[in-house]
C-alpha cells in the first residue's frame, strides 16, 4: 500500500466579521475565537470514484470518474445516462444528510468536486454552483462551514484514477491546464467571495508532481492561483497540500 503524506499551509489576507480566518497560525472564526474544525467528506457525490463504488479495477476496469460515467452511458445510453447522473446527485446528499451530520457534531463540510463541474464553456451556469448553494441553505441552520475542494483538476493532478486522469499527472505538463484551473478558481471565488459560510478553497487535492516537474514549478502554480482568487476575493482561507 502507498503511503501519502501531504503537508498542508493556510494562507489568508484579510478578513471581514463572519469569516474563518488565520490569526498566528490559527484558525478562527469572525469574532477571533479559535475553532477547531471536525469535518465531514461528502465524497463520491460530484466526483464518483471506483473504489467508494466497490468496483473491481482488476476486473470490471472501471475506476475514474470518466470511466465510470462511460459504462453507465454504455449500458443505458446517453439520454438515460444524463438521466441517471442527474438522479444521482440530487440524491446522494440530501438536506437530511446534513441533519445528521450537524448532529454527529461536525462543523464543517468538505466537497470534493470535479473542475468540469465548475467550467463555464458556455452560457449557462455550471450545475456545481447551484448544487453547492444546495448545500449553503442545508447547512445554514447549524452555522456548517464548507471548504470547496477541487478533486479533479484539468488534466489530473496525479497519476491516478480519483483525479480522472489518463495516467499522467498533466496539469502540470501542459499550460492550458495550468490556465484553466486558475481561471475556474477566479470565477468561484469571485461567486462565493461574501459568503461566510464557505470555509475556504481547497486548491489541489493529492497533488504528485509527475517526473521532471520542479517544486518551483509547483509552488508557482499555487501562487499564480492565490493571486487570481485574491483579485476577487481577500475574505477565504487558502488550504495548499503538498506534492505527495
């Protein structure tokens, strides 16, 4: 088994009264006082991976979330298929999911998604907005923060199948990638930029730098993204894991 450790750094400049923030190294909320964060992953909603499903890589070969959309579409088709997968998010995570989770005890919520999900290519909203402003009002009652992750980042971050790419991390190999995640970031921080309730942007989940790929390289594109949400927004907490 491969054994990951990922360093993570916050970094925030500037807060306004009702944001979690860092005061010293510490995370707080709006008021100043500390607050420790016990969350909860809502994984397999927008980014469905293959071995939440149970599925037999070495034997059903189906493991990313492109993969895994394909087959279904390859059963039942497309139109069902689109059917299918709109069913399915609006019934992975339900308001009474975050009932209980709010009564477990945790104040947090983290969600995985997949960039595609927040790609404005045309002009019509991106269903990842609508579906995380779901969310906010499930989550408002109990004061639940939630912390954005982008779990698949254009191109795939790593190597594996829970970034949906094709086996070579190639956000980091190609600048369109590199681009496109900077761009889809601006536009969700410029979204979320006065809403409390978002605990900050997880920019990069896992990330592996593929071979020949400097750490240089790597905090720059952090930077250049950090400097793209802070354009827009100065109110969110900026969450960067490390390579590996």
């Amino acid at each position: 088994m491969r054994r990951i450790v990922l360093g993570l750094f916050l970094f925030n400049v500037g807060f306004s009264q009702g944001f979690l923030h860092v005061e010293n190294g510490q995370i707080v909320e709006g008021n100043g006082e500390p607050i420790l964060l016990r969350g909860f992953g809502l994984g397999g909603w927008l980014v469905p991976e293959g071995y939440m499903l149970h599925n037999q890589a070495w034997i059903d070969g189906f493991e990313s979330p492109t993969e895994i959309e394909e087959h279904v579409e390859s059963l039942i088709g497309p139109e069902l298929a689109a059917e299918f997968w709109a069913l399915y998010r609006d019934n992975y995570v339900a308001q009474v999911d975050i009932d209980q989770i709010a009564e477990w005890g945790f104040n947090h919520i983290r969600i995985p998604f997949h960039y595609k999900q927040f790609y404005n290519s045309s002009d019509i909203m991106p269903i990842g907005y609508s579906i995380v402003d779901s969310l906010l009002s499930w989550c408002e009652p109990y004061n639940m923060y939630i912390i954005l992750d982008m779990h698949c980042a254009p191109g795939g971050q790593n190597g594996g199948p829970i970034s949906d790419s094709d086996g070579t991390a190639r956000l980091w190999l190609e600048e369109e990638n590199k681009a496109l995640t900077i761009q889809i970031w601006s536009e969700i921080a410029g979204y979320y930029s006065e809403e409390t309730l978002i605990g900050g942007y997880d920019l990069i989940n896992e990330p592996v730098l593929p071979a020949g790929v400097s750490l240089e390289e790597f905090k720059q594109l952090y930077i250049d993204i950090t400097d793209a949400i802070r354009e827009v927004d100065n109110n969110h907490i900026v969450y960067i894991e490390g390579n590996w």
